[in-house]
C-alpha cells in the first residue's frame, strides 16, 4: 500500500493545500494495484472525476474501460455519492448497449463525441450535489493516515 508523505514544513507553506495535493499526487501517479482495498474507492472517484470533467463520460469510457467503470459504480456508493454512482450506472448501461470500437483518429473521437449520448449523464453529473470533488475532500479529512503522513 503506497502512502504519500509530506513534510510539517510543507504543510506549513501551504497549509490549505499540501496534504490535498500529496492526496492527489498519490492517486494520479499509482496504480489501482499499487493501493490497499482501503485507497481503492478514492483512485476510482478521483479518476471518474479527472476524465469526466476533462472530457465527459464519453471520455471516461474510452480512457479507463468497463471494468474500471463497473469497480468504480461501487466505489462510488462505498463513499457515499450514490447520485455519482447512479449516473455513472445509467451511463455504462448505454455504453453497453453499443457495439464499440476506439476511435483511432481525432477526428473519429470527435465523431462519435457530436453523437451526444452521454449529454445527459454528463449534465446530471455537473448538477450532483454533493460534487464529488466535496465527496473526497470529506473522506481525505476522516482518512487521511491512509493516504497521506505528515513527517517532522
């Protein structure tokens, strides 16, 4: 299980933001099995929310797979955003309702963006509230020993 570590000092420099940014850092640069099942939950909601609001649920699905996307619906409601759960549920459904291929070109990822299937997961999921990004700041806050040591 990896665990960011953060100097006093670094928090002290910045104190509304180093544990929030080694939190980050640890998620953006690990792997789903380079965490503890404790961790996972946070990798899940911090990678749906990075590709979703870079690029929609269209993107997500491209990016990170059905498999990813299937872990992550749990993922979501083990930390309380069953509305972020359900939409991406609803989106999954759609996306396996279609025979898919990844589009190799720009302009085939454009294409099948102008399709717009995803517009109405991805507006639900702009309107969800709690956002998820208050989702994981809440959980960062009651867990952070599991992700983040402050050292001398």
């Amino acid at each position: 299980m990896k665990i960011a570590s953060i100097s006093q000092a670094e928090v002290n420099a910045f104190p509304q933001g180093a544990v929030w940014n080694a939190f980050v850092n640890l998620l953006a640069m690990s792997e789903e099995s380079e965490l503890g099942e404790e961790q996972i939950p946070a990798w899940h909601a911090f990678w749906y929310e990075s590709e979703v609001q870079n690029g929609g649920h269209l993107q997500y699905f491209l990016n990170r797979g059905i498999r990813e996307a299937s872990r992550a619906v749990i993922s979501l409601r083990r930390l309380g955003g069953l509305g972020f759960s359900e939409i991406l549920s609803g989106a999954l459904v759609v996306w396996e309702l279609s025979e898919r291929r990844n589009p190799t070109t720009p302009e085939e990822c454009a294409s099948e963006a102008l399709q717009a299937e995803f517009d109405d997961f991805d507006a639900r999921y702009g309107y969800a509230e709690p956002a998820l990004m208050e989702i994981l700041e809440s959980h960062l806050a009651e867990n952070q020993s599991l992700f983040v040591v402050i050292h001398p």
